[in-house]
C-alpha cells in the first residue's frame, strides 16, 4: 500500500506492484481492463511524499521507541509489543536484529482488563486519533478486534492470541512529549 508511509499525510490511495516481468505485465493488463489506476494529481502527491519519507519515518519510529520504553512499565498496560522490546535470548529477536535496522513506528498495547478498558481508553485520547490507518505524520490508534480483524471468527482471534484488550498504535511525528502525555491521561480514565 502506498497510501501508508509512503503517502505519509493521509491524503491519498494508492498501490504499488513489484516482482518479476510475467507478474508485472499480468498486473499491467488487469489494470487496462479494469481501469484502476492512480490519478496523476495522486501520483504528484506521492512523489511529494517520498521527499520526506526518510524524515518522517525516522521520527516515528524515534517517537515509538520513547513512547514504548516509557509505557512498558506502565501499571495498566499488561504488555508492549514493540521490536526493540523483544528479549535478547529468543529466535525472534535474531531475526529483528538481522532484518531489520529500525524498531518503526507500530507499537502494540494490553491495556489491563477486556475491551472495556480499551475502548475506555480510545474514548479519553486527545492529541491521537481513532482510525484504522497508518503510516501518516499524525498518531492513530484502533482496537483491532472490532475494527481491522472484525469479520475475523473468535475462534482465530484466540488461536493468532489477539485480544479484546489489544491497541494498535500508529505513532506520528509529534512531540513525543505531547504524545506520552496523551497517552498517560487516557491511561488515567481507564
């Protein structure tokens, strides 16, 4: 998707294909009978975007990293899926390590309780917004369960471990001050 980071400013939808010739030129025919295609002013916002993509996903992921770390001890969070929180002794961070060179700007929360709590908490953010996207220079949050994953079965949310109380948290280029203090408020309500 390129209407994610790359789009970056939450003004546009657009796609991108990669892979060999015979994928690319079956893609090319779709998309002449189809019809679906970018239009050039969203093609001229993309390019406007990519002048900015190191920046903007340097300080977001920066901006994860802070807030992460400041709520991984945090006394109504359960957990705080974050990369650069995995333990060192485990497979999955050798393959963090190797892969990668950045945490990113997605971080993951238990809020303590059930779906409750989390929408409690969704209800108090400020400065984030509700939404289901990402990758913008703005915070959003989402509950997966009844947003992302609602057409999902209960039966495979248990069996992937996604609960009610999961927060999705797509962190912007904002004062990670700003954005803490948000965060903690709302924390503060639930």
């Amino acid at each position: 998707s390129a209407t994610k980071y790359i789009g970056g400013h939450s003004d546009l939808v657009a796609g991108a294909a990669s892979g060999s010739s015979e994928i690319i030129n079956r893609l090319k025919g779709m998309r002449v009978f189809m019809g679906n295609m970018a239009t050039p002013f969203t093609s001229w916002l993309i390019t406007r975007s990519l002048e900015t993509l190191k920046i903007r996903m340097e300080k977001s992921a920066e901006n994860a990293k802070i807030i992460a770390e400041t709520l991984n001890n945090h006394p109504k969070i359960d957990k705080v899926h974050y990369l650069s929180l995995i333990e060192k002794d485990t497979e999955e961070y050798k393959v963090y390590k190797k892969q990668y060179s950045s945490s990113g700007g997605m971080i993951s929360i238990d809020i303590k309780g059930g779906e409750k709590e989390a929408f409690k908490f969704l209800d108090n953010l400020k400065l984030v917004k509700l939404a289901v996207s990402l990758g913008g220079t703005e915070s959003l949050a989402c509950h997966p369960y009844s947003m992302t994953h609602a057409d999902v079965s209960i039966e495979t949310k248990k069996k992937i471990g996604m609960k009610e109380s999961l927060i999705r948290l797509s962190i912007g280029i904002e004062d990670p001050d700003d954005l803490i203090n948000d965060i903690n408020n709302s924390l503060e309500e639930v």
